[in-house]
C-alpha cells in the first residue's frame, strides 16, 4: 500500500479528530465552547506557500500559539486522519456541506474556520467517524472532474 503524503502544492485537506471526553474551550474571538466527546472534522484549505504539504505538517503539531481557529481543537484532541486533494480549485466549502449532510452530523461551533466566507462553519461533529468513501463518493458525484482524494491514516493508538 502506498502512503499518501501531501505535496507542496495548493489544494483542500480535511482534519478528522478525536476527542475523548468532554471539553470546555476558548476559541479566540467566537468565546467558549463546550465540545461533546466525539469524532470532529474540519474542512480547510492551503492555497498559500508550502501548500497543503506545510498546512498539515502545522496541524500535526499542537503549537503554543493558536493561529487558526482548529488550533484550539487541537490542543485537546487527537488527529486520526488527513483527507486531502491537489484539486487547484479550493473545495473546502463543498467539503463542508459534504460532511454536515453525514449521518449524525451536527454544526457545534457557527463561525468555525468560516470567518472568511458564507458557510455556517467548516467544522462538523458526529458520535461516530465520519466515512471516507461516503464523503468522497458525493464529492465526484457533484464535482465529475474533482481531482483524487487521499487519506492518510495517523491515529497510531492515540485515542
């Protein structure tokens, strides 16, 4: 099996989180939140230097200082997967809307990683994991000519 590892080139990631238990977090200026214990998924995208290859690589990590709004979910919460594209067009957005029409979901956060656009947020919230090939299957479903998705598996025991 070949690991999918994302390029320094433009495209659109998702983050699949875990939470384990209960928190209560402050994200920036949308205040406090109280986050359910559960599976977590934020659609973004890096269409600046480095690509998605360097926006993951910050996400892998938990910096001391938060400088998007996922930051703060990931100081508590353990990074399952990455689904990415290199798709040249940003899909975050349909990505979004893909995710909240999955079984279970729910928006916990109005506002999240969305500041800069219409949606409602860009993170989603579901008891169980959110499905790979059901999200994927409705993405080239909307988008014939959508470029490949990849998934890269990172959750090595941590939850």
């Amino acid at each position: 099996m070949v690991r999918a590892e994302p390029a320094a080139s433009p495209g659109t990631y998702v983050l699949l989180m875990h939470l384990p238990a209960p928190r209560r977090i402050r994200v920036g200026a949308l205040g406090v939140w109280r986050l359910r214990a559960g599976w977590y998924a934020y659609a973004g995208s890096a269409f600046g230097p480095g690509g998605v290859a360097a926006r993951c690589r910050h996400h892998r990590g938990r910096g001391a200082r938060p400088r998007w709004h996922v930051d703060y979910i990931r100081a508590v919460a353990a990074l399952h997967e990455i689904w990415f594209t290199h798709d040249p067009l940003p899909r975050e957005h349909l990505w979004a809307t893909l995710l909240a029409a999955s079984r279970g979901a729910v928006a916990p956060v109005r506002g999240f990683g969305s500041s800069d656009c219409g949606c409602w947020t860009h993170l989603l919230f579901s008891e169980k994991l959110f499905s790979f090939y059901g999200v994927t299957r409705r993405a080239r479903v909307c988008v014939a000519d959508h470029a490949r998705i990849w998934r890269q598996n990172l959750s090595y025991g941590e939850h």
